[in-house]
C-alpha cells in the first residue's frame, strides 16, 4: 500500500520507495533512505517561494493586521524550510558521501529519520500557500489551506515517527561525538561556517517547535477576523487541527523522554537486582522527575554540606541517584548531555512521608522512631568545623521562633508587673512596656516570614532506615532546596497524588478503549481521591439536584497543605425529597478530604444552584452619583416550589440575603446570571429575568420580565458573550442578554422528543446532551453550525457490554476534557481542545471504572487560584502597604528595608537609644545589628520577592499577567458508588454519594 498525498498543484514528481516502518528497523548500509511515502521533488524555479505584493489602498487597520500576521506566516514558513534543506544538504548527505565515513549510511539514516518526508510535506504547504498569498487580496482566506495541509494522517505519522526518534538520533550524535573525533570535528566546522552559528541540534529541534509556531500566528490571525468573515470557522478549525496535532506530538516527546529517562536510570544499576527488573518491567511510569540540591544541616542548624540530586517520581517508588556528567563537557555546545546516574537510594512511595518545619507533630510517632539527619554522622561536629559563617536552616529558624515567643510570654509578665507601678518614669510606663511586647510579635512575623520562605523551596521527605539494635525504627530526614516554589508545590502534590494512585479503586481507575487493549491511562488522569455520602442526614432519603463551588482563599492553610488540599473553598450539595422538603449540605474543602460544615432544610427540593462571584454593578449604575459596593459572593438555590432563594458565604454566615418567587411559582428548572440578570428556566417554558437593584441583588418587589420561550419545560440556560441560550424541547432559542430580545431559534436535534437537557461551552463551540438517545452534539456559537456527533454508548460498552441503551444525565468540560456522565452510572472522559478553536473530540478517550450505582445526577467543578502569596511579587506588596500608611508616614517614607516586612511604626521612642544592648523596639532594627546571612540563606529569601523573576528567570513588567496555579477537582454526584472493575453489583437504592476526582496541579 502506498500512502499518497494528492498533488495540490501540478509539476511534481513522485518516485516510489520501499515501506518501512521505523528508522530502527531498516537494515544494511543502503544510501537510499526506506521511507514508506512517496518522494516529492519540488522545482524552486517552478513553485518559487510565496511573496506576498504591496498593499493596496483602503484598506481598513484590521485587514492591515491581517496582512502583516499572512506575512509573519510567508516568513516563517520560508525559514523552517530552509533550516530543514540545511540539515539535509549541510549535514546528511555530506556525511553519507564522506570517505573515510565518520558515521554509517544506517547511522547517518536513524539520526536524519523522517526528515525528507517532514521537508516534502512543508514544500507541498508552500506551493498552496503561494497561490493563496497571490489572491489575499481578494479571497483573504487561509484557514481552509492549514485545515487541507495538516488534518492528513501522513503529516501525523512523519512528524510522529520524528518526535519519537528524537531522543534516538541525540543520543546516537552524542555517543559519536565522544568516540569520532573526526565527527566531532566535522560538526564544529559546519557550525563555524553558518551565519547564524546554529549547532545541529538547534536545527533538528526545529520540527519539535514547528506547530506551536504555528498556532501562535493562527491566534493572532482569529483576533484579528472578524465574525461573520468567511475565513473565521476554517482558522478556528485549523487551530483545533493544529492543536490536536501538537498535543498527540507533545504526549509521544513525554513518553519517549519518560523511556529514555528509565533506561539511563537502569544502566547505573546492576543487572541482577531488583530495582533493575522493576524498572525494566515496563509497568513503571515517570511521573516527575527534576534535579534537586540535597543539604545536610548538622545539630545546630548549620549546613555541612549540598549536592545536587536526579530525584526520580515513579507511580510507585522515588528514586534518588547522584548525577556524573565527567569528561562530557567539550561537545555539551553542541548536543544537550544526558548524565550518568548513580542510584543512591529508592523507596515505596507509602513509606515516603513528606514533613514541613514546625508541623513535625503529626506526622509520626516520635517516642517510638529515632530520627537521622541524611548524611548528618558523616562529618566533625558543629564546633570542630572550620570558622565560617553559621549557615541557617529552617530547623535553626524554628528554634529562634519558639525563642522568641517564650520571651513574649516573659514580658507579658513584665508588662503586668510595671501595671501596679505608683511612680511615673520616662522609660519605664505602659507605653514602653507595650512597645516590647509589639517589638517581639514583630520579631516573631518576621521569624515567622522567614521559616515561611525557607520552606517554599524546601522539600523535607521523612524515609525509612535499617532499625537500630534493639529493634527500634529509624527514619532518616532527607532535605532537599528545590530550583523554586512552584517545584515545591508540584513535588508535594505529585507525591500526594501518586499515594492515592495506589489505592485499589485507583489501580486502574481508567480504562483506554483501543485495539490492543494495553493502553495505559495517561500520568495526568484524574484521579479518586475520595467518596462519600452526599448528606450527614442517614433519616431521609435524600435525592440529589445540584452541587456547586463556592472558592475562598484561606490564609490559614501552609504552603505544603495548599498543594495536597483539594481546591479551596466550600462544595455546596443541594437536593430533597419529591412532594417533601429540601436539603442544602455544605463541605469544606481546605483539606484531603472534604469535611461537612454546615446542614440546613429548605422548603423545597432543591433542583439548581448557580455561585455568583463578587463583582461589578451592572452598567446601568455605574451612571449614579454614588456607585454602590459590589455585592460579597452568593449562592443562588432554584427549588421545586417556584422559589430563589440567595444565599450569603459561609464565611459570612450563610444568612438567606432574599428570597424571590417564581412567576406561577413554576418550578425552577435552571438558573444563570449575567451583571445585569438572574435569569431562570421555568417549567412552564418561560424564562423569568431579574434585574439587579442598587444592593447588587435582585428585588424581589420588582416583577422579573417573563420571556416565552415555548410550552415545553426550560431544561437547560447558558450564558455566551452578549447572549443568552434557553432550551426548550429539541429547540435552542438565542436571547440578547441585555435587551432581552429574541435573535434566532435553531433546532439542535431532529426528533422532538429528544429534548436538550445540558449545554456547555469550550472555545467556540456549544455541547449539548439530549433526554433520549446516548448521542451528544456539539453546534458553532456564531454559525450555530451542527460540526459534530459522538454516540457515547461505544464507549459504555467497554465497560458493560450489552447494555446499548444509554442516556446522558450531565456534562462537565474542564481543562482540555469533557466529562459525560450517564444514566448507568459510568462517567465518560473525552479529549478536547483547550484554545479558541472548535471544541472537536479528537481522541478515544477514557471510561472511569468508578461510578454510581444509579444516573450521574450532576458533575460540578471545584476550581481555585493556588497560593496567592507565592506569586504576590514585592511590589505588590509595597503599593498595598504605601495605600494603608498613615498620612504622617508618607511624607517620610521609610527605607526600602523597613518598607518591605509592610509593618506600622506605631510608637517613636528614642530616650533609651544611647543604652547598650540591642534595641528592643518596634522599629526595624539598623542595618549592622543583623547577623550576616551567607549567600545560601540569602537567596531562600529573595527567592520570595518577585516570582516571575525565578518563573521566568527574567524581571517582569507589572502589566504582564501573573501566572496562575490552578487546583482542579471533578465532584460527581449519584445513588451509591460502583467499581467496575470489580463484581460489584448495581445498587440504584443506595444513598446519594459524592465521588471526587484531583486533577494534577497544573503548573
């Protein structure tokens, strides 16, 4: 079978090879390249490059973006092609031709592997490109011709066959490079003689870098067009193909680097033990691996020694090897250098337990474990050291603090003392007294601040050792600074995670539908971390409606319980009892495991919930003399008797803020807000919308305006840009959000009874599920185009065979995935694409072997913003600290030393200056009464001034966005919990229980 690409236009030559199916597999030292697709040459002379003419006049600013981003193309494109001609005409063919050889024609075709063929597809896309640069002007279209070019399987395929060669093809040059002195040598030369000095493995990068490329120009493009243009659907369609494409490439490069970084680990140890055999076993997967710098601090907190560590996360054991990079460093210019390993030490990853400063406590036993600093018994004492400055750990620093507050306690005592004074003395009264007090709580913030920062780039891992003589456990305290705190946090919850992987519902929690049937779920894939009942109350027999999150920072959680909590805030639980009364269970999830905080009965079953963020009054306001203040977060709750009620936070005390009816009192189906609406889907066909009042709520003596929509009940609202989507029956009808006018009707599925029961938006695209049928659709949000049908019975039935019959009861698109949840209790996860292009299903995706006994009732997404103070930079904290001053400060604003701890001077006491001692004051202290810190401790604390610096390893402006830490949960909700992988029968009268699933901290 040939796999051929039609010409897109004439004057091409094909010449047949031979198929082949990878690089490794082609034998003997054949000059002629086995490639399996068809030679393409393409004549300059014939096809020159495309060249994009002046630009007409009249042209409005945005075509003129346009035409600039069609260059920025052109450009680009012309100069990837010339980098790949140079590998082939600078570096492969004079290698194939050199005599003596310094590299075989089988080597020399392994390191160059796919490269003609990746060459002849960029020719061909430019030859199509030319013809649509020549007619822009007219046409301006070119979404169409990436959809053409790259949507091919055999653009797949080359790119594939690359990227999975890569590692390969380095590693062969670099094994070259240090026993052909010759190659080496040729290498040099070649580089010398190229004008922009780039090595080879600058140039075969290039193809790895080429669809992001790509993809950054299409978005620029999609800016710039606007809706209604003909190209607008085609270049969101060829962002979701080049997306795709790039995605599949980037999860192939992974796990071929995952391989390659096995095997290195396996050649550093013996053949025979049984690390070898697990790590050759094929079962172990990397999930994270990094250099670290090991420190060894002696009993006094000082550091005896640092060395940087390959730490190794496998799914279930960590692995800690030193790293030998000897006698590589000449060629390191020209190929990046994989290290030698020598394993140090591994452990189970149950028995790996990760201990933060100061939270030591709870987390073991201290009577019955002897714990040894790593390293620690190796070296001279503290006192016989040499006499250099003390280095200070966070051990040291933990011990100041309990110093400090001891001494707190003290002077507490001599505050009350100096109280009962008869006398009144200048140095000696309440006033001064207080002053210590404030000096020392000073003290103890920045003490505090101090430990803080140290442990945001330490990573302290308690492991086990030998036991001693008399049998006693030991552990040894293994500490290591990582490059920043974002490793910190992503260290800390990979290991967490990678724990409760372990567990037995987790192993495996996915299945893959694929053909071999040995497909293994991806490192990234959700996974179970809990389940539980729904509602603390055992009495009723409690149906669930809706869940919802509710986000709260908490100041209070550490840095190392941010990255194992679930995403912070509160899930709110509502559901009741048909004919009965409802019930509303709120859960903390500051924590690993939600904890119920609050329970409380409602009139009614409740049947929707809707979180509305705190944010701006509606435009219409904004007119008024005095503004009012943006309303605090609230909860929104739709029940079966008509009414709304809205709920306050749980940090303000869940107080009911108002309750509206609905007009009827028709049952409330679905809620949505808008900044100027609460809109809600009603039974009886309307939609009722409230307009918000001056409190920023809504008023419930102003009648909503009714919107007639159809007969049939509103099952589902969604809110997109300017407007407002309501279902009713199999129709989807579009409403201004502000004017509240109908704009068009479509029909979203052919039979009428098929009503449209969930919508939900991703990129440009709308998802919808449909009350019969086990088909989901997916429509255009400008075109209101049909693009896509999923039938997700194919998928169930890997899971229960026979059961065909199959309805969609939810739907939930987070984070590159759609979550389908259905009637039989299986939940379905499909891969879609994250940008703005066409939410397409692009993959086989996954089917969760953890479910409910009966209908996926609802799936929700609890999502927060990690750790604010990590990535607050200095100068935020300056501003923020300048605006709350008092006014007799400003004027003299203190240094940049005392500004940057944000701390109040309060009092201005200097009658006691000229004494000695160190001066017990609120004040800073002055520059020289600071110990000196050596320059390891020094950088633990600048690392906490500006995160994007050591992010990004370069200063920011203040306008460039900050980059964010997103905590994902998935929070299904349905009668019972089921494993199917095992026998478990199917309970659909067991009570209602919440299944929750992490998702990786996504860095």
């Amino acid at each position: 079978m040939w796999k051929k690409q039609p010409p897109l236009l004439g004057d091409i030559a094909f010449s047949p090879s031979p198929s082949s199916s990878s690089a490794a597999s082609a034998s003997g030292d054949s000059e002629e390249e086995d490639t399996g697709f068809l030679e393409v040459t393409v004549s300059d002379m014939k096809h020159p490059p495309p060249e994009l003419g002046p630009m007409p006049e009249g042209l409005s600013p945005q075509q003129v973006v346009r035409r600039h981003i069609l260059g920025s193309i052109v450009q680009s494109e012309r100069s990837y092609v010339e980098s790949l001609k140079r590998i082939l005409q600078d570096y492969r063919n004079p290698l194939l031709e050199m005599e003596p050889k310094v590299l075989s024609a089988r080597k020399c075709q392994v390191v160059f592997f796919r490269l003609k063929e990746i060459l002849q597809c960029h020719s061909m896309f430019q030859i199509a490109l030319a013809s649509r640069v020549a007619e822009w002007d007219t046409a301006e279209k070119i979404g169409d011709l990436f959809v053409a070019s790259f949507s091919k399987s055999m653009v797949l395929d080359v790119y594939s066959d690359y990227v999975n060669n890569f590692t390969t093809a380095m590693s062969l040059i670099k094994k070259a490079c240090l026993t052909k002195p010759a190659f080496l040598d040729f290498l040099k030369k070649r580089q010398m003689a190229s004008a922009d000095r780039v090595t080879l493995y600058g140039l075969m990068v290039k193809p790895i870098q080429r669809f992001p490329q790509f993809i950054l120009l299409l978005q620029d493009m999609l800016k710039n067009t606007p809706k209604g243009h003909a190209d607008r659907l085609s270049l969101q369609l060829a962002l979701t193909e080049l997306e795709t494409l790039a995605e599949k490439l980037n999860e192939q490069k992974r796990l071929a680097d995952q391989v390659a970084e096995i095997q290195q680990l396996c050649k550093s140890i013996s053949d025979r033990s049984s690390l070898n055999k697990l790590l050759s076993s094929g079962q172990r997967q990397l999930l994270l691996c990094e250099t670290l710098t090991e420190t060894v601090y002696g009993d006094r907190g000082q550091l005896i020694k640092s060395k940087e560590r390959k730490v190794f996360l496998l799914n279930d054991m960590l692995v800690c090897a030193n790293i030998n990079f000897k006698g590589q460093l000449e060629i390191s210019s020209l190929v990046p250098l994989g290290p030698k390993y020598v394993v140090k030490w591994s452990t189970a990853l149950p028995q790996v337990q990760v201990v933060e400063v100061g939270q030591e406590s709870g987390a073991y036993d201290k009577d019955n474990i002897i714990i040894h600093n790593a390293g620690a018994k190796k070296h001279p004492p503290a006192g016989q050291a040499s006499h250099n400055k003390v280095y200070l750990g966070p051990p040291r620093l933990f011990q100041e603090l309990q110093d400090l507050q001891k001494d707190l306690a003290v002077v507490e005592q001599i505050t009350l003392l100096i109280s009962t004074l008869h006398g009144t003395y200048q140095n000696l009264n309440m006033t001064v007294a207080q002053d210590w007090c404030l000096a020392l709580q000073r003290m103890m913030k920045v003490k505090e601040e101090e430990i803080h920062s140290a442990n945001k780039c330490r990573l302290r891992l308690l492991l086990p050792g030998k036991p001693d003589k008399s049998g006693r456990p030991i552990s040894v305290m293994v500490v290591f600074i990582t490059p920043n705190p974002l490793s910190k946090i992503s260290w800390v919850n990979r290991l967490h995670l990678a724990k409760i992987g372990l567990r037995e519902e987790n192993q495996p929690g996915w299945l893959c539908p694929d053909e071999d049937k040995k497909s293994k779920a991806p490192f990234w894939c959700p996974i179970l971390s809990c389940h539980m009942p729904a509602f603390s109350s055992k009495a009723l027999d409690l149906q669930l409606g809706a869940a919802v999150h509710n986000p709260v920072q908490s100041s209070l959680l550490g840095f190392s319980a941010v990255s194992t909590s679930l995403p912070q805030g509160y899930l709110w639980v509502g559901g009741g009892q048909e004919g009965a009364g409802g019930q509303v269970e709120i859960f903390s999830l500051n924590r690993a495991v939600p904890r119920t905080v609050k329970s409380f009965p409602v009139a009614s079953p409740v049947l929707c919930m809707e979180y509305i963020p705190e944010g701006e009054p509606p435009e219409s306001q904004l007119s008024t003399e005095q503004p009012p203040a943006s309303p605090h977060p609230t909860v929104c709750l739709g029940l079966q008797d008509g009414s709304i009620l809205v709920y306050g936070s749980v940090d303000t005390g869940t107080q009911c803020l108002l309750t509206c009816k609905s007009p009827a009192l028709q049952p409330v189906l679905c809620l949505k807000h808008t900044s100027e609406f609460l809109f809600a889907g009603l039974q009886d066909g309307t939609v009722a919308a409230y307009p918000r009042s001056n409190g920023g709520l809504w008023d419930p003596q102003v009648h909503p305006t009714r919107l007639a929509v159809g007969t049939s009940p509103i099952r589902a609202l969604l809110t997109l840009d300017e407007t407002l989507w309501a279902s009713c029956a199999n129709q989807v009808t579009v409403l201004d959000a502000t004017t509240l006018r109908t704009q068009q009707t479509f029909e979203a599925h052919p039979e009428v009874g098929a009503s449209v029961t969930h919508m939900i938006k991703a990129g440009s695209g709308v998802w919808m599920a449909f009350a019969s049928g086990s088909s989901i659709r997916l429509f255009h949000t400008e075109t209101l185009e049909h693009l896509q049908e999923i039938n997700i019975a194919t998928k169930t039935t890997f899971v229960l065979p026979g059961q065909k019959h199959v309805r969609v009861t939810s739907l939930l698109i987070c984070q590159g995935s759609l979550w389908v949840g259905t009637d039989l209790g299986i939940i379905v996860l499909l891969p879609v694409p994250r940008l703005e292009g066409i939410p397409k299903i692009t993959g086989k995706g996954m089917v969760s072997l953890n479910g409910h006994g009966g209908p996926v009732e609802f799936l929700a997404v609890a999502l927060s913003t990690l750790a604010p103070d990590v990535l607050k930079g200095d100068q935020d904290e300056e501003e923020e600290g300048e605006e709350e001053k008092p006014p007799d400060l400003v004027e003299n604003p203190p240094p940049r030393e005392m500004r940057k701890k944000g701390i109040l001077l309060q009092y201005r006491l200097r009658s006691t200056s000229h004494l000695p001692g160190q001066l017990l004051s609120v004040r800073e202290a002055p520059a020289g009464a600071v110990p000196a810190h050596t320059e390891e401790d020094g950088s633990i604390y600048e690392m906490a001034d500006d995160p994007d610096v050591w992010v990004r390893s370069r200063p920011c402006s203040r306008d460039t966005p900050r980059k964010e830490i997103s905590s994902v949960a998935i929070v299904s909700g349905g009668r019972g919990y089921r494993n199917f992988n095992s026998e478990s029968p199917r309970r659909g009268d067991a009570d209602s229980t919440l299944l929750i699933w992490q998702v990786p901290l996504m860095l």
